[in-house]
C-alpha cells in the first residue's frame, strides 16, 4: 500500500507541475474599446464554464498581459464566441430543486459580466451561466436596454397541490413569455411560437432568428454567433495506479489428487497513463459526452500449485506473465451540474490489445524421476468493461474506477484537460 501511495503522489505532483506550466492558452481575438475601437491580439481562452468577469489580453506573443473588465472594454471576441460586457439586474432566485421555497418573487442583484451574444440583429439573444451554474437569458430589440428573460421555479403551497397535475409540487413561471410576446407580436403567427418556447438555448436561438427573417433584417446583419451551439472537444492527458487482482479461470486437478499448496491470487500494483478526448454535447446536453480513452497497462502475476495425487505422484504447476497492454475505452459520461462542482459517472466497454509479453508454463511431475512439460501460448486481446465515479476540478479530473478485462483492477486517476478544440479564426464586424 506504501508503494501505491508513493507513485500516486509522484504522478499527481508531475500533472501539478504541467499546470503551471500550461495554465495560458493564449488565442487570436480581438477586444472592442468603450470608444468602439477594434484591437486585434491574444486572449486568454479558458473554455469558460461559467462567464467571465475579468479577461487576460495581450497585443503580440511577448508583451505582459493586460486585465480588462466588463468597465473597462465593450465586447470580446475569441475562438468564434461573442461576448458584450456591460452592468446589468440579475435575478438570483433560486432554481435547484433542492433550494426552492414557495416565494414566487424576483431576487434582483446588480452584477458586472461579460454576456455570451448568441443572436444579433434587430432582436438579439445574450446568454449568462453565473457562478452558481444558473442559466439566464437576455433580450435587446434594436437600442433598446438589454432585459433579462425571467424563468422561476418556486414550490407549490400544500393546499394547491391538488391544482398541479403532475407528481411534484414544483411550479414554474414563465415571465419570459410575456416579454417575448411583446417584443415579436407584429408579426403574424409569432404568439401562439411564443406559448410553445422552451427556456431553452436550441429553442430561444430558432424563435430569435426566425423573428429576425420574418421582420425584414438585413442578412449581414443578423446572424446567430454557431460556436455556443457546437459540442465541445477536449483533450486529456492521465496517469494514475492500478491494482489488479487476478483469478483463474478453471481449476486444476489431477484425478483424485489433493491441493497441498497454492498461490493462486496474486494481485499487483503499477503506474498507468493514456490520453483522452471528451466529446462534450452542445450547450444544454453538454450533461452528457462520450468519452475516448487510450490507456497503458501492465499486467503481470505468477501462479503456483502444488497437488498430490497419490504417493511418489506430485505435480507442480507454474505459471508466469509479464503482458504492457493499450486498453482502449469508449464511454458514455453523464455530468449533471451542481454550483460550484461538477462530479460525473462514466462506463463503457473496452478493447486491451497487448504489444509485449513474455509467458511462461510449466507442469513438473514427479514420479520416482522428474519429468517437465513446457507449453508457450500467444497473448490475445481481451474485452472488458470498466465503470467510473469522478469529479471536475478546474482543469483536473479525478477519478476511481473499477476494471474488469484481464483482471479485477481498481484505478486511481488523474487527468489534465490540455485544450479545447479551436476553430479557424475570422475576425467578424464589430458590435
């Protein structure tokens, strides 16, 4: 246990030191001044989570980056996401199932951030994630202030539980609507839409943009900014132990004999590393990615029997492996979203695909003399399944996870997220 503890820590101090080194990412973009002033440079791309509040901007690769907030700059754009800073009223009720209380009212707060632009045109569509994990959505038509779409949930007093006709006394709100309506009702058949919006991404972009079509706006002007509705690809690099435990998978007898001495569950412990790629679904089933992995693995155990069938007739068996393997894992992953942590569970199937091995068996009988017998066998690839608990940490994942392939092993991993994948750049018209 001393020894699997020593190389934890050796391997978790290693990750530690590659993000300090990594910790910038550094991409093309370009800040727009209070004056409206357009300067093109590097920002600091953190594949953000929640919004931003500060952002890191330098001109070129060698001069110190510069914080600027959403006072100090009007928008950013990096990586294709758009993002409009400005002062804005918050509603902060709360929406975790968990949290709610029967108070259907607005719990205002004045923030300063910078809102995702998902849509712009004569309606535009802003997107705030705050640092709870709430989602919140904006409207603006023309100049007009930009004006939080209001969605509440709040629980049912109990003497009104029998007007709710599904099982839980969870209500909702949908203020949104209203606005929503007052903004888009011109246009012929755009309430009964309205009625039937969800408070979602995929369905406020669809409404905003066929809105935006149907009123006469000018195709270069209006447009839905693509790259908050794109799935997310994110590359991993890991290490960790595992310790296997292996089990045979038949017994071994000899007509009537009797086992005098075995060794036939041996467990071994050893470092593993890989890298992953985390395919990340779009903006709201981003709770669910499928997950690739290539893995390093070393199994090695040795098996010894000793049966005596009758008297002078003993044999002894022995049974010896050393097998580095490349385990591949395809994963389905679930990462349901909590304030400020985000804990997953994984499980697929998996393909190990040994590439060296020394093996060895032998059966020694002994009858008055000594007669030995060899047997050489390949190695073939095995599949298995693998199941994991984790959590996300900033950039880091930890995790423990069960194995079962070519023996019962348990990991203790951890990962670093590298980077997510960038599209070509294109610097775009200013706001």
């Amino acid at each position: 246990m001393k020894k699997f503890l020593s190389l934890f820590f050796v391997n978790f101090l290693s990750l530690f030191a590659f993000e300090i080194i990594a910790q910038s990412n550094f991409q093309k973009g370009y800040i727009i001044s209070e004056a409206g002033d357009t300067i093109i440079g590097l920002i600091d791309y953190m594949q953000w989570d929640r919004n931003p509040k500060t952002i890191r901007f330098r001109t070129d690769s060698v001069t110190e980056p510069v914080n600027f907030s959403p006072l100090e700059i009007h928008a950013f754009v990096v990586n294709e996401d758009h993002y409009l800073g400005g002062i804005y009223e918050i509603d902060q009720s709360p929406y975790l199932t968990e949290d709610l209380t029967t108070e259907n009212k607005a719990v205002p707060v004045i923030d300063t951030v910078f809102l995702t632009v998902l849509v712009e045109g004569t309606l535009s569509l802003f997107y705030l994630r705050d640092e709870n994990a709430k989602e919140h959505f904006f409207i603006r038509k023309n100049d007009t202030p930009i004006k939080e779409l209001i969605y509440r949930r709040y629980l049912l007093a109990q003497e009104r539980n029998t007007l709710v006709e599904s099982r839980t006394n969870v209500a909702e709100n949908n203020m949104y609507r209203g606005v929503l309506i007052h903004y888009t009702s011109e246009v012929p058949g755009f309430i009964e839409k309205v009625n039937n919006v969800r408070y979602k991404t995929t369905d406020l972009i669809k409404l905003v943009d066929e809105y935006n079509k149907k009123s006469g706006c000018e195709s270069g002007y209006c447009r839905v900014n693509k790259s908050r509705t794109k799935g997310i690809f994110s590359f991993h690099v890991l290490t960790g132990l595992a310790y296997s435990y292996y089990t045979l998978n038949n017994s071994i007898s000899e007509g009537d004999g009797k086992l005098i001495d075995s060794d036939p569950n041996p467990s071994f412990t050893w470092f593993i590393g890989g890298i992953g790629l985390n395919m990340m679904l779009p903006r709201k089933l981003q709770r669910f990615s499928l997950y690739f992995e290539s893995l390093y693995h070393v199994d090695k155990y040795t098996f010894n029997y000793h049966i005596e069938e009758r008297l002078h007739l003993d044999h002894y068996y022995h049974t010896e492996l050393i097998m580095h393997s490349l385990k591949f894992a395809v994963m389905p992953r679930y990462q349901p979203l909590f304030k400020n942590y985000r804990p997953y569970i994984n499980a697929g199937f998996t393909l190990s695909a040994p590439f060296s091995w020394n093996y060895d068996s032998y059966k020694v009988t002994y009858f008055w003399d000594q007669e030995s017998t060899h047997y050489y066998r390949g190695v073939a690839p095995a599949f298995g399944f693998d199941a994991g608990l984790g959590l996300y940490y900033r950039k880091f994942n930890f995790e423990l996870r069960y194995s079962l392939c070519t023996a019962h092993s348990l990991y203790v991993m951890v990962s670093y997220r590298i980077k997510a994948s960038t599209p070509d750049y294109k610097v775009s018209s200013g706001y």
